[in-house]
C-alpha cells in the first residue's frame, strides 16, 4: 500500500508539461491524440515533444512603490465606461421619450380640425318612388341639360389635414429610426 502511494505521488509531482504526445494518422487520413506510445498501429505517428517552459518566465510585476499614480483630472478606465454608459443610456431615454411623444401626437390627432374641413356636393342618382335619401340634407336637383339627380353635401378633410398627418408620420418615422439606433449604440457600448 506503500508503494503504491509513493508511485501515485511521483506521478502526481510530474509536471503536466512533461508529457509526451503521440499523433496517430490512419490510411484515411483521420487524425487521433494519446499520451502512450502506440503498439502496432498501422500508419503514420509523429512524436510531439513538449516545449521548453523555462523561456516561458514572465519577470514578476513592478514593486508597488514603483507604480504611478494617474495624472490629476485622468480616469480609470472603469469611470470611462461608465460615463460612456450613462451618455449613452441618456440618450436612449431621449429617443425613447421622442417616440412616445411621436406616437401620441398621430393617435390623439388622428381626426381633422374644424379649419381642415371643406364640403363637397356629391352628385347621386334620382331616387325611386319610396327610397329615402342616404342621408337626411339631400335634396333632388336638375342640372342645366334637364337629367334630375340627387344632390348631398358632405364635409370631408382638405389637403391641409392630410398634409398635417404626412407630417406627424414623417415625424413618428424619424423618431423611430433615432430610438433604433440609439438602442444599436447603447447595445454596443455596453457589451
């Protein structure tokens, strides 16, 4: 039992960098690794030797009296991300309240204004002996070839109103493109 522990506790002190490495390329070309030698294995194997660690010392670290303190006024690189952050979130809550704001103004605005407004005359067939009118301010008409019609006047939007929701679209448009690449930028300068 021992002996058996002083084994294991040889093998354990080995230094993992100490290994050898065996690379088994077989007749099709696939490609296997192991840590023993192989025993009649029918194809190619390269031997690979571990590196020299001793060239692989990094000199320790300067003594801490030798380091500087930053210049007054810089900032580590933490505060920078962070105000970085926080513009950067500033002008997300921006771009957000800008939409919000575009939003609204086309949902509370969506009817036309009394100054919007223009009556048209629209021009309907005669009505036949017991047909109501479609609406109750129409009235029958001969127009100057001597054909009768009916005539109902009916207010609809002018060109303004329509002019005025081209705009609020363009403007809702615009602050959802600003609030997307807002949320692109704090995405990026956050990760």
């Amino acid at each position: 039992m021992r002996a058996l522990l002083v084994a294991l506790s040889l093998l354990v002190a080995q230094p993992a960098s100490a290994q050898v490495l065996y690379k088994l390329i077989d007749r099709e070309g696939r490609v296997t690794y192991t840590d023993k030698e192989p025993k009649g294995f029918d194809g190619k194997v390269v031997r690979i030797e571990p590196p020299d660690t001793a060239s692989n010392v990094v000199p320790g670290a300067k003594p801490p009296e030798a380091v500087k303190a930053p210049p007054a006024g810089a900032e580590g690189m933490g505060e920078g991300r962070r105000r970085t952050r926080d513009e950067l979130e500033k002008k997300l809550r921006a771009a957000q309240d800008r939409a919000e704001a575009a939003r609204k103004a086309m949902a509370d605005d969506s009817e036309p204004r009394p100054d919007e407004m223009q009556v048209v005359q629209r021009r309907y067939p005669p009505l036949a002996s017991g047909q109501s009118p479609p609406r109750p301010n129409c009235f029958p008409s001969v127009d100057p070839n001597g054909a009768a019609s009916l005539i109902c006047p009916q207010q609809v939007p002018q060109e303004g109103y329509y002019e005025r929701r081209r705009k609020l679209e363009e403007d809702l448009r615009a602050a959802e493109e600003e609030l997307a690449a807002a949320e692109r930028a704090y995405r990026r300068g956050t990760d």
